[in-house]
C-alpha cells in the first residue's frame, strides 16, 4: 500500500489512509482479504480501484452492504450511516438455542 501513497495508522494497523490534493482523506481498510474503501467523493475511488488492480488480483463488489460479521446501512439523503451486528447476533443466539427467549 505504501507504493500507492497508503500510510498505516499505529493504532489501528488495518487501516491506511491517503491524503488528496483537494484536502479529503481516502481510506483504506484491509483485514485479510476484505478490503473497505472510503472517499468524500465516489467517482474518484475509480482511479483508485484500477491502481489497486495493477497489483493485486480483486473484485469490485460495489457498495459495502456487509463487512467483518457488520452489517451497513447507508442514508444518503441524510449523510447516515449504521453499523449493526444483528447477524452476527442471530447466529449467536441460534447456537446457544436462545433465539426464542425474551430479551
């Protein structure tokens, strides 16, 4: 990432960010093989996505809906975004044999 212009944070080693030349940072989240990449403006994540391409072999799988057991939910007109587990829940409730019990 760092031939790209990417430099990792200490604190959180999975994600890398980017400065641009209007200002706007570009973030890049990698765990494994999940990739999550954030930018004010979407249009420009294209040049971005095709540097990404040369060196690495990926898929665009467009808008994050689900990432890490998370699941995302975004409100454009009001500039909203969720993170919620509740899958994740699910999942661990079912295998407890909880799912039916009362919160």
């Amino acid at each position: 990432m760092h031939s790209i212009g990417f430099l990792g944070l200490d604190e959180y080693h999975c994600l890398s960010s980017k400065d641009t030349p209007d200002g706007s940072p570009t973030f890049l989240i990698l765990y494994m093989d999940d990739m999550l990449l954030s930018r004010r403006h979407p249009r420009e994540l294209s040049e971005l996505r095709r540097q990404l391409r040369l060196k690495f072999m990926m898929k665009d799988l467009g808008l994050a809906h689900h990432i890490l057991g998370m699941n995302i939910t975004w409100d454009r007109t009001s500039k909203c975004l969720w993170l919620t587990q509740f899958d994740y829940i699910q999942r661990i409730l079912e295998h407890f044999n909880l799912a039916t019990g009362k919160p």
